[in-house]
C-alpha cells in the first residue's frame, strides 16, 4: 500500500476532518468567521463583494465536508472512477446551484435581507465560468452534474483558461468580440493544488531506451517543458452526499524562466518573454465551434489536458493498484469528441517507455480504458493534424500512432486481404493532398466503445462517416441520446414552473426521477392547472421583458407568442431561416396592416466563431432586420424582433422559461443532437423543428400533434443534393420568397445599400449546402400551422403542458445511466452521511 504524502489523492481520509454545523445559527456563525478571516474584515464595513465571497466559501465549506466523506467512500471501496476528458465544460454559474443543493437557499435568503441585501445582487456577482463554446461543453457540465447526483465515482479533467469565451458586444449590428477576464475578482469556487503539478513535454527527439524497436522501450528527450498546475472545483450532486470534482489545469513557465539579468538590463518585456510563451498554453480558449483550425497552440492545449490528465489518473490508480492489467477494471476514460485523443497515444507511451510494459498487454489495456463519443458529423468539425506538425511537436507519439497503425492495418488486411481502399479509408493516416493524423480514427481504434448522441445520429455515423469501422466492429457501435439536468434547467432556471409541477405531482421527486413528469399528462387538459401554466409563462415573460428592455432598449409583449432560437449561429443550424420567415412576416403586415397576425416576440441569441464571416453577415442581418422591424409603427403590436447580446448558461436560464415556440431548424442529417431543444420542451415550450438529431425522438414522445414538424428528412435532403438542388427554381416559382429575397437584397434592411446582404442572398441562391430555400416554403406554412394553434389558448397550452410531462427521458441522469450500463460497466458508490 503506497502511503507516502507523495501517493495521496486529494483528502486523505482521516479522523480529524471538520464537520460543519447543521443549524441556521451555525450557518450564520461560519458565515461571520468567514467574512473576518477570509476577507478580513467586519459586517459593519463588508462590500457587497465581500458578502458574496463569503457566502460562496461558506457554501464551500459545506461541499468540502461532503467531499472528504466522498472521498473516504471511494477510498474505502476501490471502485471504478469514471475519467471524463473534454477540452471545453460550460458549467455555469455555482451559487444558486450550491445554495440548492446544501438546502440553505432559505437560511441565506433571511440572513442576507435582514442586512438589506437582495438574493438577486448576491447572483449577479457570481461570474459564470465560460470555458465552453456551445453544446458539447454544456453536455459535459450536465453529465458531470447527474454523474455525482447518480454516486457515480468520477472526475472531469479539463483546461483552466484564463479567458474563457469571448463577451459579445455589438457595433453597427455586428459582433464585437471582447475578453472575458472570468477571475478578475477571483474565483471562490476553487481549490488551487500546487502541489499535484506535473511537467508537459513538446518537441525534441527520441532515442531507444534499450534495443532499436519502435515498441519501445524509447525514451523521448523534449526541448521543452512546461508545467501544469491543477485547481478542482466541486461537483456536488443533488439529493446525495457524492461531492465529485473538475480538475482543470494551467500551464506555468517553469521556476527558472524569469530573465533577472534581461531584468537588470531593462529589457523588460524580454525578460518575461519565456514566461509568457509558456503560460500561453491555458491563456484562452479557442472560440470555435464545430471547426477546427488546426493551429499548433491548439494541439499544444491537447495535449497539455491529456499529459497531465494521464498522469493524475495513474497517480490515483496507484493509491490503491499495483498490477497494470487491473487498470481497465478500475479507470474508465471517457473522450468528449476527438479533442483529448491524443489520451490513446499518451498511455501507450507511459505503459511502454514509462512503466515496462509491453506493447501487446499496453495496446489491450489502452483499447479496455478508452471510450469515444462523436458530436458531429460535419466533415469541417472531424479533426486531421498534419504528420510534419506532430512529428515536431510529438515525435514518440508519432512514432506510437505510426506503430499502432502498423499493427491495425496489418489486422485489416488479414481480414480483408488486398482491399486498399479499406485501408486508405481507415488508415490512422491520410495520405492526400498532405499526410495528415486522422483523430476520429485513432479515436475509434484505441477505444473499446464509439457512440453518437442521438438515435439518428448514431445510425448515420454508422452509415455514412464510421461506416467501414462500423462494418468491422459493430459491437463496438452505441447510441447514446444526450440529456439535460432538469436541476439547473428546470429547477433553477424556472422557480415558478418548479413550484407548479410539485404541486401537482405531490413533491420534488420528480428532480431526481423525471420520468415522475408523466404524472402531468393527468392536468394536460385542466382549466385550472391550465390558467396557472400560463400565469408561470407569463411571469416569466414579464421577466424577460424587464431584462431585455434594461439591455437593449426593445419593449417586449408578454402577451405575445415568446418565439426563440437560442444556439451558436452556425450556416448548418439556419438562422438565416428564421430570419426569411421574419421579413415575409414583415412584408405580410407591410402590405396589410390589418391582417389579423398572431403577436409575436422573435428572440435570437447566440455568438459566432470570430472568423466566420458567413454567420457574422447572418448575425447583422438579424440585427438590421430587428432594426427595421422594431421601429416601423405599422407593425407595432404584432411583431418584435430582440436578439440579446452575450448568451451563455446564464442567459439561457433567462430565456428557456419563457419560451412559447422552440426552433429547431437545421437542416436534418446536420445537428448531432441539439440539447437546447430539450431544456425548451421540458419548459413547456413546442417545438417547430424537422427530422434533425435529437428533434425525432423529441417529436416520438411528446407526440406527432404537439410537435411542428417541417421539411426534408435526412435521406430527402441527402438525394436533393445528390441530384442537383437548384435554389432558383424556388426563387423563381414562390412569390412570397421572391419578395423576401429582394427586400434583403434590394437594402430594405440597409438604408437602401443593396450590397450590405448580398453575399448572404447569393449564398441561398447559389450552391447552398444547406438547402435553406428547399425547405422555405414548408417552414412559413408550418409556421402558419402554429399560428392557428396559438389563436386557442386552451389547446396550446395542453400541447405545452404535454411536452413538459412527456420529456422526462430528456434527463442527462438517464443519460449517465445509458453510459453505465452500456459503456462504463461502473456501479454507484453511496456516501454515508456521517
Ligand atoms: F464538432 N457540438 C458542439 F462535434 O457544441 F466537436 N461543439 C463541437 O465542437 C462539436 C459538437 C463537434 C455539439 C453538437 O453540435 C450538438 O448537436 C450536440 O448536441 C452537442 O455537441 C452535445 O453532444
């Protein structure tokens, strides 16, 4: 049993660990010791940020004590750890959750407003921690929160970013980018561990450690190092004593870099230059999504995660295991996307040049370890690094890539003699027009599982994109459909909602079991509980209509249907859809000022890669649009159209519970799974969606007639640009679409400037890949579906109660549950309460 200092993991269990009090006078006593010994000063001269960061690290304390008890748990029992590894986590703002989930929200409610201070001051003072982009780093913060709510024995490794995703201002409509600073004032949430630092290597060379063979043992001589210096914060889970935790590491320059002699003679910057260069590495995050742009900071960041993450894991391995063919039995390491692959080659390289073992027993080690999951299936999004840049940076890893592909071809063609188109197409290495390393496929080859997020895109990854390794493996293939934590999306984010449905089921079971939301389906057609679902929709509405109008200046209609599309711009994900059936809205009520129209507030929120420029022009399109819109008095009253700045985690807790109308409207065969479409089902708002990821299954539950359904399928949409798509032919024989497209490009929304939106018009007109005008038409006649719909309020909100009561499968617990079961073969750990 290792037991040197060196050995331990986090807390050591012990006697000694201090336990906090249970009664609101304890709360309130830490709360004080707190404010005088960690801010160092008294409640007669605390700021308002000294009030917040002493709640924070008071609700801290309460997390700590929970995970020292974790902690011991897993200590005591060895069991498997679930290592989740993804470059991006959008975990969202902490003290509300914390507040909920140490059951002091009411203790704290009293002890502040005796002092005169608001619940709401205290939240915004909180800084949401933005290391994510969209989608994929949300999933990853919801798992992590239903992973520890389920006991399940896990840590999620990741980059401590000192900029996280960009702020979004606008400018003339456009977006302007700006830092995000997120611990200018400091972060109460986390641990800082100094002491579990690891040092990274990159570029340098290899030399064999003893013979010649490339199975090594080798021995790799980096020329440079930096290293990675870890701080957790703590993942609490609902309803249960499990305190998991995220480890997110930053790079520091080495003890040595700082130049005193430059110093001296007052080179300066020269003298910090090292510094900087090295700490570059964890400086910020990369802020597109779904692309990947292939820079070499970018690989470095990869693989910073991976090293040190590694290292972690077999450091806590070791804690309690000293035969490496035990290994697989107790690790269980997750792949968020191809991001952290580089995993595969980093534990060949410790089994073989680090630890003596040999290729063969590491190779099935490392392919009993790993698990893969795919979010895409774009051809743009699936990562390829040039060989001449890894062989630079990475040079045993590649020559461990090029080893493992050795032996996975020669397989390959034992099975499949003589087929080189196989071979070419699932080489770890593309050859054409430059070598590059293909990641999806390393990924696939070093994992014992693959899965897609939603039941079509499993099915299409094992068609079209992983066909071939789907066709050689298929016990290897899963579905795994994404889900949402109902705690911070329905709970947190919708209070009055919350309060409704406990009402009605008899209790808050349903939070922690969210198939319980069935229970509903018995009020779906029940005046009273009726006139209530809409009383919480249109407090919420109130809401959003005090904060849109405190940020941007629009007034909203909380009477009108609250019709949002909240989601990174991306061409795939078609914006500019919504925006084609905005105008021919406007030019409807333009024309007939006395049409009878349905009132209607347009939401658009979202941020676009900085270089994207084709969704940038989207974006001021938007903003133009809502520019004309909103300020014509001749539609007034029927149509508003608001896009809010900067959305994030937090925004989307504003925005999804009032939502009436949820778009969804990506060309389908292009979302993996979407997860926004869920959080806004189970607020109670109808889908307007087609046949895209995760919308199917969304439509199979809550029912073909509480569900907009439009457009192409996938295979429709595949065979349409198979046999030669023409956009013109329905620019030439819909009138109404003319209409739209001409008031766009003729500077209706430019002051006349008919060149402002030209490329956007061109690129619908032209080859357009995402089909936005085959699918037009069948969009605006949807749409006018909905409105019929929205004119009876009772049948509407039985359609809105009924998505709420048939999402419960939406919960990211039964997510983790699915990846237990299927992929993870890892059994809960329950923690005593004392
Ligand atoms: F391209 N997703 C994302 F697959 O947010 F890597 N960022 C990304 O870079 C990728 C995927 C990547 C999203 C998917 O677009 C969305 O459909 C899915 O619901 C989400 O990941 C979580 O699985």
């Amino acid at each position: 049993e290792a037991d040197s200092l060196a050995f331990v993991p986090e807390i050591k269990p012990g006697p000694n660990i201090r336990r906090v009090g249970t009664t609101v006078e304890d709360f309130e006593q830490n709360l004080l010791s707190n404010l005088y010994f960690q801010r160092g000063t008294t409640i007669e001269s605390a700021s308002a940020g000294d009030a917040y960061h002493t709640l924070a690290v008071t609700l801290r304390d309460r997390l700590v004590d929970r995970y020292a008890r974790t902690v011991a748990a897993h200590y005591e029992t060895n069991p498997r750890f679930v290592y989740y590894l993804s470059a991006e986590y959008m975990l969202g703002r902490q003290l509300n959750q914390n507040l909920l989930y140490t059951g002091t929200e009411q203790w704290t409610r009293e002890i502040a407003e005796a002092r005169g201070l608001s619940m709401e001051t205290l939240a915004t003072l909180d800084v949401e921690p933005g290391l994510g982009n969209g989608g994929l780093g949300r999933l990853a913060a919801c798992l992590l929160d239903s992973m520890a709510t389920l006991d399940i024995p896990a840590v999620g490794y990741g980059i401590r970013y000192d900029y996280g995703i960009f702020k979004q201002t606008f400018q003339n409509g456009e977006q302007v980018e700006r830092p995000d600073d997120w611990t200018f004032y400091g972060n109460p949430w986390e641990f800082a561990a100094p002491d579990d630092q690891h040092v990274v290597g990159f570029y340098g060379k290899t030399e064999s450690a003893n013979g010649d063979s490339m199975a090594g043992p080798r021995r790799w001589i980096p020329s440079e190092t930096v290293r990675g210096e870890p701080s957790h914060m703590l993942v609490p889970g609902y309803g249960t004593q499990t305190v998991n935790i995220v480890r997110l590491w930053r790079a520091r320059a080495s003890r040595q870099s700082f130049d005193l002699a430059r110093f001296g003679a007052g080179q300066y910057g020269e003298a910090v230059q090292h510094i900087a260069l090295s700490e570059s590495i964890s400086k910020v995050l990369y802020p597109d999504d779904s692309t990947e742009l292939g820079r070499e900071l970018r690989l470095k960041q990869q693989y910073f995660l991976v090293s040190c993450s590694l290292r972690d894991i077999i450091r806590r391995f070791q804690f309690r295991n000293r035969d490496w063919d035990a290994f697989p039995d107790k690790v269980v390491i997750q792949l968020n996307d191809t991001h952290p692959v580089l995993a595969i080659p980093e534990l060949m390289r410790l089994l073989v040049d680090e630890h003596q073992v040999d290729w063969d027993r590491a190779w099935s080690i490392t392919q009993r370890t790993f698990a893969y999951t795919c979010h895409t299936l774009l051809p743009e999004a699936l990562e390829t690094w040039p060989v001449a840049l890894m062989e630079r940076l990475l040079p045993r890893h590649m020559e461990i890539i090029y080893l493992i592909n050795h032996v996975f071809l020669r397989d390959l063609d034992m099975r499949h003699p003589g087929d080189l188109r196989l071979m070419r197409d699932l080489s770890l290495i593309q050859e054409e027009p430059e070598r590059r390393v293909r990641m999806a496929n390393l990924a696939v080859v070093g994992s014992h599982a693959v899965n897609g997020v939603a039941e079509l895109h499993s099915r299409l990854l094992a068609e079209t994109t992983l066909r071939d390794f789907a066709s050689l493996w298929p016990e290897k293939f899963h579905n795994v459909t994404n889900g949402v934590t109902p705690r911070r999306f329905v709970r947190l984010a919708n209070p009055r909602l919350s309060s409704l449905i406990s009402a009605h089921l008899g209790g808050d079971g349903w939070l922690t079991d969210l198939d319980q939301l069935a229970g509903l389906e018995a009020f779906a057609d029940d005046n009273a509980m009726r006139e209530r679902w809409r009383d919480v929709k249109r407090l919420n509405k109130v809401d959003l209509a005090a904060y849109a109008a405190r940020t941007t200046g629009v007034v909203l209609d909380p009477q009108a249907m609250c019709d949002v599309m909240i989601k990174r711009f991306h061409e795939y994900k078609r914006q500019l859809l919504k925006v084609l059936h905005v105008v021919t809205l406007y030019n409807r009520l333009r024309d007939d000022p006395a049409a009878t129209v349905v009132p209607r507030t347009v939401v658009f929120a979202g941020k676009a890669a900085p270089g994207y420029r084709a969704a940038k022009l989207v974006m001021k399109l938007v903003n133009a649009v809502a520019d004309t819109v909103n300020n014509d008095p001749r539609v007034a009253g029927a149509l508003r159209v608001v896009f809010l700045p900067d959305y994030n985690v937090t925004r989307a807790e504003l925005i999804v519970p009032s939502a009436d109308l949820s778009e969804q409207i990506s060309l389908a065969g292009k979302e993996a799974s979407g997860t926004g479409n869920m959080k806004l089902a189970l607020n109670g708002a109808v889908t307007i969606g087609t046949l895209d990821g995760a919308n199917i299954e969304i439509r199979d539950r809550v029912g073909a007639d509480n569900f907009f359904l439009f457009g192409y399928n996938a295979e429709q949409a595949m065979s349409a640009r198979r046999s030669g798509y023409s956009a013109r032919s329905f620019y030439d024989q819909d009138p109404e679409l003319r209409a739209v497209l001409d008031a766009i490009s003729g500077g209706v929304f430019s002051s006349g400037d008919r060149d402002a939106f030209a490329s956007v018009v061109d690129s619908v007109l032209g080859w357009d890949e995402y089909l936005c005008l085959g699918d037009y038409r069948s969009y605006v006649d949807c749409q006018d579906t909905v409105e019929r719909a929205w004119q009876d309020r009772e049948r509407w909100t039985s359609m809105s109660i009924r998505n709420t009561a048939r999402s419960g499968f939406f919960s990211s617990d039964r997510t983790v549950r699915d990846y237990c079961r299927g992929i993870w073969n890892v059994e809960p750990v329950r923690v005593p309460e004392e």
